[in-house]
C-alpha cells in the first residue's frame, strides 16, 4: 500500500556542479531522508531559475522548501497539507477488529466503487465482494477516529481495490478520500471511454 503514497523523484547533476557545491550536494543528501513533497520541487526549480549556490535550514511553517535548504527533521504530513491518508510517514500495523467490523469497512469501500458507475450499470457490472486481503490500523487519527487502510477483493474480475476508512466509537464507517484500483483491469473496461470511470467498471459483454 506504500507504493502508491511514494512517488519516485530524483535529480541528477553534472560532475561540475558536485565538484563546485559541495555544501549543496551535503544538503541533498541529507534530504534524501527527509519528508518531502512536489512543493518542494516547485521551491527548487523556483531556485535554480535564480541559483546562488547557498544553503540553510528550511522552516518549518513553509509548505514549500528547495532541497537546497535542510528539510527540518520534524517535518509531518500536517505541517505540507497532506491527508493523513496518503502519508508515507504513518505507520501501518496488524489490526485486530473483529471480522464483522472488517467487513463492514471492506463494504464501505465497496460501495463506493459501485457507486461511481450506477450511471452507467447497463455496461458496468455491480461488483460483489469475495474477500478482505488486509486491514492495518494506522498510527494517525483523523478527526478523532480510528483510520484503517484496506485491501480487497472483489467479482467480477477478482478486482483489488485500496481505500482508507474511519471508525468511530458507535462502530459508524467512513471512507476517506476515494477507492483506488490496485489490480489491472485490461480489456474488461472496454465497454466505455471515462479514463477515471475503467478503473471501476467490468464490462457486461
């Protein structure tokens, strides 16, 4: 689930540029560990159109920081405006809800997919859901409530979807963001156009 809350990004430079910043390629290299983001590289490339070669310590209340300034290590997903749900920083353990809970939350992601193409439902089928291939509990809370990332599977097609759900007190589910495909749908999708829409439709014919 990782993976898709990580994007890869890298730089490249020249031998010349290593050979005159030193302190620069110091500061890079202590970003690589460091949280990160695309506001980040808007910062940089913003700098590099006016580069003087300087470094720093990046504050801590900006959204956007160029990599050539030291990424405070305190840095949290909060602090860059990004969803607890797509934080790579959260960490994801076994959960242990009992199994009509994981259920319950497997089904909130489920429909929500079929949701999105009840529209269309004479050329996409209504999924049903076959199993729940994983639950971990998040280390972060969103608006009070326990946030769980899951896993599952569902037919037609033995489609895996991903999604993040809430769960209060009273045992009420709630999905947070949207549902993502996680498996290939290939040809079952092309019944219709709405490049967003294929990933949650398998095709009747």
């Amino acid at each position: 689930m990782i993976e898709g809350r990580t994007p890869y990004f890298y730089f490249v430079f020249p031998a010349w540029f290593k050979a005159k910043y030193p302190e620069v390629m110091k500061v890079l290299s202590v970003n690589q560990n460091r949280l990160t983001s695309h506001f980040d590289v808007h910062e940089t490339l913003m700098d590099i159109l006016n580069f003087q070669g300087e470094t720093g310590q990046g504050e801590l209340t900006s959204r956007g920081i160029s990599l050539f300034k030291e990424i405070p290590r305190e840095r949290t997903c909060e602090h860059i405006g990004v969803p607890v749900e797509y934080c790579a920083c959260v960490q994801l353990s076994e959960s242990s809800v009992a199994p009509e809970v994981k259920q319950k939350m497997a089904k909130t992601i489920l429909y929500h997919v079929i949701s999105l193409t009840e529209h269309i439902r004479k050329s996409c089928a209504a999924y049903t859901l076959t199993s729940v291939n994983a639950v971990l509990k998040m280390s972060l809370k969103k608006d009070d409530k326990e946030l769980y990332a899951l896993l599952i599977t569902a037919n037609p097609g033995n489609a895996v979807f991903e999604g993040y759900v809430t769960l209060d007190k009273n045992g009420s589910t709630t999905l947070s963001g949207h549902a993502i495909r996680a498996s290939m749908y290939g040809k079952h999708a092309n019944c219709i156009n709405d490049l967003h829409l294929r990933n949650y439709c398998y095709c009747r014919r």
